[in-house]
C-alpha cells in the first residue's frame, strides 16, 4: 500500500529555515502530481505548493511565495519542501501527498502521510 512518511519538522525562531522531506513507498512517484499541506491549530487546510509529475511546473499559495520552494527526486523516491523566513503563522502540521488533480491554483491530495510538526516561535 501507499506510504508516505515527512521528516524534518521541529521547532524553528521567526526568520529561520526547516528542510522537510517526504519518502514515499507502494508507489512510484515520478507519475504522480505531488505536493504539500499544512494543517495549524483553528485554520483549515491550506495547499502550501504542488509539482507536477515532471517537475517542469509548480505552484505556491501566496502566503508562501518567495519563501518556500518545492522540489522533487524521482530517482530517490523523495519530496522536499524548503521553507525560509518563516513565520510564526507558518505553525502547522505539514503533509506530503499525492494529488487526486493536477497541480495548479486548485488541487486536492489523494494520499498523504502521517506529517510532520512545524513551531515557529521565540
């Protein structure tokens, strides 16, 4: 079956940097859309970037933009997500996942993975 397992999370001072990564098994993950989500305390889900099964496009919700970047290693079966200048509403539970969409403005997950906590704070 399926699995997707994030690493990399933890607490983290306002400005800082986190890389996360994302293993996946049961699956090959060069044909699929990927992308991440984060989940924080009383917000709902919010797509924070998606990339297509090539790489070749991405997408990022605003309120990352210029901030985060989403990459991929097809041969390594692992996605990362570099997060820099971070903020204390960055706080969340972040998610991997497979896309049941395409990447773009709107996409859903398909599959996802246990995730991994972000703290920013002082």
């Amino acid at each position: 079956q399926v699995q997707l397992v994030e690493s990399g999370g933890g607490l983290v001072q306002p400005g800082g940097s986190l890389r996360l990564s994302c293993t996946a098994s049961g699956i090959t993950l060069n044909y699929y859309d990927i992308g991440w989500f984060r989940q924080g305390p009383e917000k709902e889900r919010e797509g924070v970037s998606c990339m297509s099964s090539s790489g070749g496009s991405r997408y990022y919700a605003d309120s990352v933009k210029g901030r985060f970047t989403i990459s991929r290693d097809n041969a390594k079966n692992m996605v990362y997500l570099q997060m820099n200048s971070l903020k204390p509403e960055d706080t969340a539970v972040y998610y991997c996942a497979t896309l049941s969409t395409t990447c773009g403005s709107r996409w859903y997950p398909g599959s996802w993975g246990q995730g991994t906590p972000v703290t920013v704070s002082s």
